[in-house]
C-alpha cells in the first residue's frame, strides 16, 4: 500500500495495536520485512529495512541470512539496524545490519531516537547510485612483469572484499552510495624486492594495479550503468638513486589508511576488553595514538577526530564501563571509522553528509536543543 494522507490514521492504529511479548524474535520482524518488500505493488528506486531490538536473540544470524535469501536473494537495499540500552546484542545487530551494507545505531539516550532515524532516512533521501560493483587487479601479466615477481595483495581492512582469485584479483560491492560522502578502500599490496641494475626511461612508470567501478544511477535519466576505469602508475627507482622524501607522501592515502588501523586497533582492543585483559586493550589504543603525532601536517585536524574516539575507547575500555556501554560505545566508533558511518549524534562527524546534518538538526531544533 502506498502511503499518503488519507490512510494515515490506518497506519497509525495498526502500530498502536502492536503489542510487547517480552521476548525477542528478530527472524520473525526481518522474515515479515522480507516479505513485504518481496510482495508490494508499488517499488520506490530506494528501500531499506530498519531493525530496532533491546535485547538477545542468539541464533538471529543464520535465521535472518535464511530468510533473505528465500525471498530477497538479489534485491538491493540496506539494513539499518538500532540497538537500545545495555541488553541488546550490539555485535549481533552490527552483523546482520552488514548483510545489506547498512549502518548500526547504538541509541544511547531513548530521547535521542528521532535523531538516529533521521540520519537513516537522510541517507536514504541522498541516494545517488545503486548496486556498486569495484573490481580491483593486479597486473602481473603486463609488461613489467618482470619487477612484480610474486606480488601479491597481502592484506585488506573491513569485510566488504570479496576474493575472485587469491592474492591478485578482489571485488567490492555496495548496495547504496550517498552524495556528499567519501567512500575509501584500503588495501595492501606486497612486492618482493628484485635485483635491478639498469632502468631504461620507459620502464620509469609501470602499471600495477587496474580498479574500475559500476554503478546504476538512481537518476532516471540514465539508462545504462556508469562505468569508470582507473590503473595504479609506480614511478620505479634503482637502489642507489635518490628519492625527493615527499615524493612518498601522498595525504589521502595516509589519512585513509591511519583510519582503518585505528579501527583495527579499536576491534582488537575489544577482543581483548572481552576477555578482561583490560591492560593489554589500554595499550593497543594508546600505540595506535602515538602513531597518529607523526602524521603529515595536511591530516592533523581529520586525524584529531579520530584520535578523540581512540581516546573515548580508552575510557570504555576498562573494567564495568566496558561490560555495562562501553563495549557499544567502542563498536560504534569502530565501525564509523571503519565503513565511514554517519553516528548521527555526533557534534563534529566527518562522515555524515549535508542531508543528514539537516534533518538531525531540525530533530534537535524541535527539542530545543543545538549542536
């Protein structure tokens, strides 16, 4: 049924005769969504399903994944899931939000609600492109084969690659890309040193890497998918020639790639906090911390955000804080810095774009409160 005025106040008493049982069973909200959005008459270019829940539901996981692909196996949309209090399974709701690419919210404060659901729908509203396909390779094969002997991609950061063909070939997909957002992948990339005596000039510049992307526009006036193309260049160098020092530094790539080790260390600091070694997880963050002092001048201000939230894991990172919110305070800044994630409340978040930062602050505004 298509919303609008008229059937409202339907809507509005079918919600008021919901009724609380006292226990949680998320397959069976999720398997209803599924069913919904598989069954509607009426198809908007952009949907999503929003999971709120309070409490446990151990075997959830392996139900929702089920249930999706009985009835949605290849439809595109997110799951944006929202965890209240300290009771919800906070690791759960973040698993089964990334099935579909979308964000978890942990609501902190009840009265905070509205603003958390509009960060969601502003994301929705700013929706440019849909079913985003990146394809990255290394060209091993290529005519400078000979200085990449046994290179290989030894490591990615977040669990959206996928692995086409071990070492050299990986694919990352995205239901949803919003406008006025940045979205970063990091990757490394191994290459065994080569004895070299002579470079000749046109070997100076080798291609190593070939990226391209996809990406159906949500823009009706486009009628086939957009497609781009890009190759990773290596400038080469001898052992004995000099290299200008700046010549190494490229500001992006370093903000970019700081943000996803401070993630790792968030996650691992949490591994740790779960098996109360709280000393060890204090230590991971603050190595994490010294590392950021000795950035490139041009990331000090991004870099300061980050370096708060490693900071305020410090502080959730220890004994009682960590069982009682801090272990849901840690994996919400991991996984904004990790996926780039609007936390919706965030006075100061680099990742959340003008769309959603109006309409959180309209919420506020209705408070009475500002940033």
């Amino acid at each position: 049924m298509k919303t609008n005025n008229s059937n409202k106040p339907a809507f509005k008493e079918i919600i008021n005769k919901i009724n609380a049982t006292g226990d949680t069973d998320i397959n069976s909200g999720m398997e209803l969504a599924f069913r919904v959005l598989k069954e509607r008459k009426y198809q908007n270019p952009v949907s999503s399903v929003f999971l709120l829940s309070d409490g446990q539901d151990g075997s959830a996981e392996l139900r929702v994944k089920q249930s999706l692909e009985r009835y949605l196996p290849q439809e595109c949309f997110t799951i944006h899931s929202f965890g209240f209090g300290s009771d919800h399974d906070g690791p759960l709701m973040n698993r089964i939000c990334t099935l579909k690419n979308g964000n978890f919210y942990y609501v902190e404060k009840i009265d905070q609600v509205d603003e958390f659901f509009v960060d969601a729908l502003g994301g929705l509203f700013s929706v440019v492109a849909q079913e985003i396909v990146i394809d990255v390779e290394l060209l091993l094969h290529s005519q400078y084969k000979k200085f990449f002997q046994n290179a290989n991609v030894s490591k990615t950061y977040g669990d959206m690659w996928s692995v086409i063909k071990k070492d050299t070939s990986y694919r990352i997909q995205i239901n949803q890309l919003l406008s006025g957002v940045s979205k970063d992948f990091i990757f490394e990339i191994t290459i065994p040193a080569n004895k070299v005596e002579k470079l000749e000039d046109f070997e100076r510049n080798a291609e190593i890497v070939k990226a391209s992307v996809s990406a159906i526009p949500v823009d009706p006036t486009y009628t086939t998918k957009v497609v781009k193309e890009s190759n990773l260049v290596l400038t080469l160098f001898t052992q004995n020639e000099k290299v200008a020092e700046d010549s190494e530094i490229n500001d992006s790539v370093e903000l970019n790639y700081l943000r996803v080790k401070a993630s790792e260390a968030m996650d691992q600091a949490m591994k740790e906090a779960d098996q109360q070694k709280y000393e060890s997880s204090q230590q991971i963050l603050q190595s994490m911390i010294k590392r950021f002092d000795k950035s490139h001048p041009k990331n000090k201000k991004k870099l300061q955000i980050i370096k708060k939230d490693l900071q305020e894991c410090q502080q959730n990172a220890k004994p009682r804080v960590y069982e009682n919110e801090g272990k849901f305070k840690m994996l919400r800044n991991m996984n904004a810095n990790l996926n780039q994630q609007s936390r919706a409340v965030e006075e100061c978040d680099m990742y959340q774009n003008c769309v959603q930062y109006e309409l959180v602050s309209q919420a506020k505004a209705k408070k009475g409160f500002f940033w």
